[in-house]
C-alpha cells in the first residue's frame, strides 16, 4: 500500500498528541547517544555538517512523499533544526515514534529519519446493532483515507457513534472496540454497540408563552410528542437532533410570519429521565406589530402604484407577516417578468418602529429592460421529434419574455410523460441585455410497455392480461394500445389509438374497437362496438381560466347480446332483456385533469361531465348524465420517503329513456365491490326484486374517502383506511341520501413488480340480514 502525497498532505492536517521525539548522532565505531529534543532552551545548539539525508523504517508512506514534507537540505544543521522537522513529521499523525540520527561512513555523514509507522485498518466490523442497519452506521465508522490506528481517531469515531445514536432516540447506546492484528502491520477493528432502548419523547414545552397557544408552536415544529395511537404511523415522538436544531428556527419563524419581530426562542434543552426525553424551549413573545404603511419605488406598472401593488395580501392596519410579505415579493417581480420583464428585482424595505409597533413596508422595483425571447433549442431528445416538444412550447421566437408562458410550458411538456425530467433555462447573451435564448432541457423517458401476468379479483374471479402500449410511436407523441384479457368470468379484447395534438394541431383525435364477454352469476353478456372521438383544449379558446379542461365528442355504436339467463335466480328485467340489442349513440364531455401519477396519486385532481345521448339509429333510445370527480392532497411527506395523501372520489349517473321504457340493462348500475361501496360484494347492492335479485339501478350516488399512508416506501407498499358511502335507484325511485350504504375499512396496497396488487377489508356499518360482517376484498393485476 502507497500513499501518494494528497492523502499524506490531508492526513497531516490531523495532529496526534504531542510526545517526546530525540534524534541519536553516532559515528560507524562509537555507540548511539541519544539527546532529549523536547528542551530547546542550553547554549550548545551545535552545527554539525550533513552529506545527505536518509529515510528509514516506512513501507506505506511513499518516501517521495515524506521528502516533499523535510525542509531540511544537506549541509551545516543545527541540532535546533533537526528537532524541529522531527517535531512536525511526528505531528502528521501517520507515526507512532520519529527519531533522527547522525551515521558516518565512507560515504560521508548522512541524516537518517527513522519512522515507526502506525498500523493500518484492514478491516472495520460492527457488531450488537440491532435497531440500526448497518448500511447506516457504515459510514459513522469509516477511517479516513489514510486508515491509520490511532487512539484519537478511535475516540472521535465513538464521539460519531454515539452522536449518530441520539440523533435516533438511543441516548443510552454504550460502545467498546477490539483490536486484532493481522500481520503485515495492519489491524482489523471491531466496534461493539449496546443500543439499549429507544427513548421516547414524553413532552416538549414552550416556557415563556402569553398569547400564543402550546398548540400552535406543536403544530410547526417536527419534534413532537410520542403518541402511542399514531406515532408508529408517523414516525413522530423520537428525537432527531437535526430536526431538533432546526425547530428553533421554525419557531423564530414563526414568531415573525405573526407579527412577533421582538419574540426570541432558546436554545433546546434535553432531560433524559428514566421514562423518556424531555424538550424544553424558553420563548418571549413581544409585542405583535403590525403594517403602518404600504409603498412602492422605483419602476412601476402602468405608472401607478395601484396597479404595481394589486394583488398583494399584506394589508395596512394588520399585522405584519414575514411570510406573507415575501409571497408579495413573489407577485410583484411575476408581474415584471410575465410583461418581458426577464430580470425584474423588487426588494422589499423594512422601517420598524418599536414605539408604536408597526412596520412600514416598501416595495424597492428595478424592472430592468424589457426582454425578447431570440432562439430557443432542444436538447436532450434522443427520440422524440423537436416539433412535439415545440408545440407544447407556449412561447415562441421573437415574443416577449413571460414567465408564465414558460411555467406553463414546463407543466405541458412534463405531462406528456414522455420525459423524466422537462425544464426550460433562460439563457443570457453576453453584452445584450435584450434579448435571451430558452433552452428546453428533456430526458427521454420509456414510454413502450409490454406486461403479461395472471391474477385474481374478489370481483371478477381469475384473469390473465396481456397489455402492449406505446405512448410515443417512434417519437410523434401518438399512442397505442391493445388489451387482452381472458378469465373465467371476462373475455376482454381492445385495441385505441389517440393522438394529442392530430397534424400537429391542437385536436385530440381517439378511436377503440373493443369485443368483450362477460358472466354474471344469473346472466351471460357479449358487448362488441367501438367509438371515434375529437377533442379539443378549452385554453385555445378561453385562455388561462380554462386550462387543462378538455372537450371531446364521442360517437359509440354498441351491440349487446343477453345470453344464459337463470330464470330462477334472475331479476324480471333481466329476463326481459335477453337476446340483441344496439346502442348508437354520442357523448360530449368535459375534462379537467391534473392528477400526478395515475396508478400512484398524490397530488391533483380530475373532475368530468358527460352527456351519452343514444337512438341515432341503435334500438335502444336513453340518456345517461354522468359526474365524476378524484382528488388527492397530499397531507405530510415523511422524511425517509412515503407521502401520507387524502383521496376523495365521487360519481354521480342518472339514466332514463326518451319515451318511459325501462332504463336498459347493459348500462344499469350495481354497486358494491373493490371499486366501488366495500363492504359489501360486488354487485350485492341497488334495486331487488320480491325474491332478492338484483336487476340495477338508472341512476348512483358513490362517495369514497381514504387516508393512504406508506409503510414500506422502498418496495412500493402503502396502507389504507376508508369510508364509502353509497347506492343505486331504479328507475321511479328517487336519490334519498338516508337509504345510502355506509362502510368502513382497511387495507393494503402494492405496487408490486407484476402490477398493482390490493388487499381491503371492509366492515357495513349499516348491516342488514344476509350480508357479511366483513368482506375481504382482493385484486391482483387491475388498476388502482
């Protein structure tokens, strides 16, 4: 092993206690005398006369290494001299012992260093963890690049340990190492830990609070109390000293986003006692202050204040809010830069007066010149065609500069999904402060897939699917897919294609042929048809109020066979429905959606209405109303990973025919089921007949709410929790929200490498005579 002189060089940084370190002088016939260096002070600090100099006893510091670090040259030295370079050697801290002699033979009188090096870590092991992964405590016991034993490095290894410990919540972890040589002077080190018990975060108090609640400061700060009904699920009532620290500033923030300029917060205090950990923060609030006056200087919009300042939140006679001011400072400068502006700086100015308690605030603007957009480059695409990735751009060459176009811009591209990462970078002309250049920055995402598996649902018993998609045939942004799926219960066959932007315009062009077959437990049904559809994005028209809502038209043409049906088992209508029956029919739509991630959601919202209008020639004349809405917010992102995301779902149908018939039965609706009340079976819910079997309902109201919340984050794995509420009505009944369903329940969700897989239980609050008083539901290769 050599060590170079960088890493000789770094090490040297650290310095080893002091020792005492002598250097001999002999000649080749007498015997060593050895001199105490450690005294500088005598008169005889002697000159003696050197030839060359000579490095003995290191192996792994290189020697052109070690010459680089001696000062020292051959000819008159004085002892003072010598003692001083074995000093700073030594002070390296790669040696146990350097010592300097004086050797004369026939080739002259040579100064000869003589090292003890220190041994070398082979090896380090860690044993007695058991609460902490040993990937995580790999790097607190990792020797610096030299590897070199010493007792200090030792030491401050422990000192990391034990820091690194707390900052977990074991603040009585105790740590022993053992040295075991190896041969060849190098040395494997095992560390031993008893982590002892996690303390949990019996209390954190605020000493010093007047007007502002204990609550409030819980609610901001994340160190908080162990709670044994939700802790384990957040993770929370355990000290971390990083959060710790940085829960000061959240409160001295807090403090000034309220109008507190004078509030102060301590330092925080630990008590470990026997049954946990106590935090205590001191606080003095002060008084609160609040807005005097309100201006803006420098460059103006329009030439007003007025306008310069609409829109702020800050408010003269309320109190004054950091945070808020800083979001002013936010919407300011977007005005500046959404007018070309590009380089627009507002400064906000700050006159306290601690007399009366108010602040005076102003607006400092330097709007800079107005910007012109020159070229604007691809980069990145490896695939797909720059003219796709243009015509999501929403600002062009030789338009002003606004940075709402290019927010808006980046939001478009990065939704197509064929990226992993779309960004636009303003880039500036060197003595032109004029104009800029916008580069659009993509990484390639894969965008063909292909998935075969087998799987079972609860609802639809044992499945096997095959999909094959492209969402971006050989980069013209054009998507297709073909689905099979075949089961003892369904026989699934569809093939579509849409095209987002059809001749590069702004139309949405769709079409599916689909053949599928069905088994219901009292009847069989075949459904074969396809449909075209144009749409078109409402923002063309109507601007930035309407962004991300789209409007389609659909024509559908359906035949639907009724086959199979149990006389004895099946509802009247139902009977009734056997043999053919057409359905042509058109549907407009309206869409808005800005959901994240359409199997695994935590942001965003779709909302959607539709009119299905049949008897364009079919034999089945009715229309369907249709009003779905999803949302989901994410609550609290853990800081492992894992988001914790509240899902709310609604859907509303109505169905009737033009002239009084029953509303038909190939698009009735049976709730109940995975995907939609549970807690009951799927199609166990909606209107009965006098013998108890089910013929659906015209019309359904279906609410879900849920708390999804990681638990394995790293394999994709996520719990759940719910309420359903729901039912279905036939056609001379009306909604009566008291005769809704109600369920609650559990569950589990993966992600898993051969597709979503859903595990639930749901409980009936509202149980009637035959249903379960659980029902478990599982799916394994359908959508989430």
């Amino acid at each position: 092993m050599t060590v170079r002189f960088f890493a000789f060089f770094v090490a040297a940084l650290f310095v080893a206690s002091p020792i005492p370190v002598a250097f001999a002088e002999s000649d080749s016939d007498s015997s060593v005398s050895d001199s105490s260096v450690s005294d500088s002070s005598g008169p005889d600090r002697a000159i003696t006369d050197v030839d060359m100099i000579r490095l003995e006893g290191n192996r792994a510091i290189d020697s052109e290494a070690l010459r680089s670090q001696i000062t020292l040259r051959p000819g008159k030295l004085s002892r003072d001299a010598i003692s001083t370079q074995v000093k700073n050697l030594f002070e390296t801290g790669f040696f146990d012992q350097v010592n300097a002699k004086l050797e004369v033979d026939e080739r002259g009188r040579a100064l000869v260093f003589l090292f003890t090096e220190k041994p070398i870590v082979r090896k380090v092991f860690i044993k007695g963890n058991e609460e902490v992964d040993e990937k995580d405590l790999a790097p607190v016991f990792k020797f610096d690049e030299t590897r070199f034993l010493d007792a200090a490095t030792i030491q401050l290894l422990i000192r990391q340990a034990k820091a690194f410990y707390q900052s977990k919540g074991f603040y009585r972890a105790k740590f022993e190492y053992s040295i075991a040589p190896v041969g060849n002077n190098q040395v494997d080190v095992t560390f031993t830990v008893e982590e002892g018990e996690r303390l949990k975060i019996r209390e954190v108090e605020f000493r010093g609070l007047d007007t502002i609640s204990d609550g409030d400061l819980q609610g901001v700060i994340q160190t908080a109390e162990y709670k044994w009904w939700n802790s384990w699920l957040f993770g929370t009532g355990r000290l971390n000293e990083e959060l710790l620290r940085n829960d000061r500033m959240i409160i001295r923030q807090y403090f000034l986003d309220n109008g507190f300029l004078d509030g102060t917060v301590s330092e925080p205090s630990v008590e470990i006692r026997d049954d946990g950990i106590y935090v205590a923060f001191d606080v003095r609030e002060g008084d609160v202050y609040s807005v005097a006056s309100i201006g803006v200087s420098g460059d103006l919009i329009d030439e007003s204040n007025e306008a310069t300042l609409d829109g702020i939140e800050l408010e003269i006679g309320e109190t004054f809010e950091a945070n808020v001011m800083r979001s002013d400072v936010f919407r300011i400068t977007e005005k500046f830069t959404e007018l070309g502006y590009a380089f627009a700086n507002v400064v906000p100015d700050t006159s306290v007066n601690p007399n009366d308690r108010t602040v005076a605030v102003t607006f400092n603007v330097d709007k800079g010149n107005e910007v012109y957009v020159d070229n604007i480059r691809i980069r990145g695409n490896t695939k797909t065609y720059d003219n796709v990735i243009r015509r999501e751009v929403r600002i062009v060459e030789g338009e002003k500069f606004s940075s709402k176009k290019i927010s808006r811009s980046e939001a478009l591209l990065q939704r197509l999904g064929y990226f992993e990462e779309a960004s636009i970078s303003t880039d500036t002309k060197e003595g032109n402060d004029k104009e800029v250049d916008l580069t659009v920055n993509v990484r390639e995402a894969a965008t063909g897939t292909f998935s075969a598996g087998a799987g079972f649902s609860t609802d639809q018993g044992a499945l096997f699917n095959a999909r094959l998609s492209e969402n971006n045939v050989f980069g013209t942004g054009k998507r297709i897919t073909f689905n099979a799926d075949l089961g003892t219960q369904r026989e699934n066959f569809i093939l579509s294609y849409l095209d987002r932007r059809f001749d590069d315009s702004h139309w949405i062009f769709g079409a599916e042929a689909q053949l599928t077959q069905r088994q219901f437990p009292d009847f069989d049904r075949d459904i074969d048809g396809g449909n075209v559809s144009f749409g078109y994005p409402l923002e063309e028209f109507f601007g930035e109020w309407s962004e991300d809502i789209n409007f389609s038209l659909q024509y559908e043409y359906l035949d639907t066979y009724i086959s199979n049906v149990d006389i004895n088992d099946a509802a009247q209508l139902v009977i009734d429905s056997q043999g053919s029956a057409t359905a042509s029919a058109v549907t407009p739509s309206l869409t808005r959606n800005t959901i994240n991630n359409p199997l695994n959601p935590t942001d965003g919202s779709r909302q959607s209405i539709a009119l299905e209008l049949a008897g364009l020639g079919g034999s089945e004349d009715y229309y369907l109303f249709s009003a779905q809405q999803q949302l989901y917010h994410p609550l609290y992102k853990k800081e492992e990973g894992g988001t914790f995301v509240f899902g709310w779902r609604t859907r509303f149908n109505y169905g009737d025919t033009y002239d009084g018939d029953l509303f038909p039965l190939f698009r009735r609706f049976f709730p109940g089921g995975i995907n939609s009340v549970r807690g009951f079976e799927a199609r166990k819910l909606g209107p009965k007949d006098a013998n108890g079997n089910e013929f659906g309902g015209s019309k359904q109201l279906i609410n879900n709410l849920e708390l999804i919340f990681p638990l394995l984050t790293s394999a994709g794995l996520n719990g759940v929790v719910f309420y359903d509420i729901g039912e279905a009505f036939d056609d001379d009944q009306q909604i009566k929200f008291s005769e809704l369903r109600q369920a609650y329940g559990f569950g589990l969700r993966w992600n898993s490498p051969l597709g979503p897989i859903r595990v639930e239980f749901g409980i009936p609050i509202d149980r009637e005579t035959g249903e379960d008083s659980m029902v478990t539901l599982f799916s394994f290769g359908a959508p989430l």
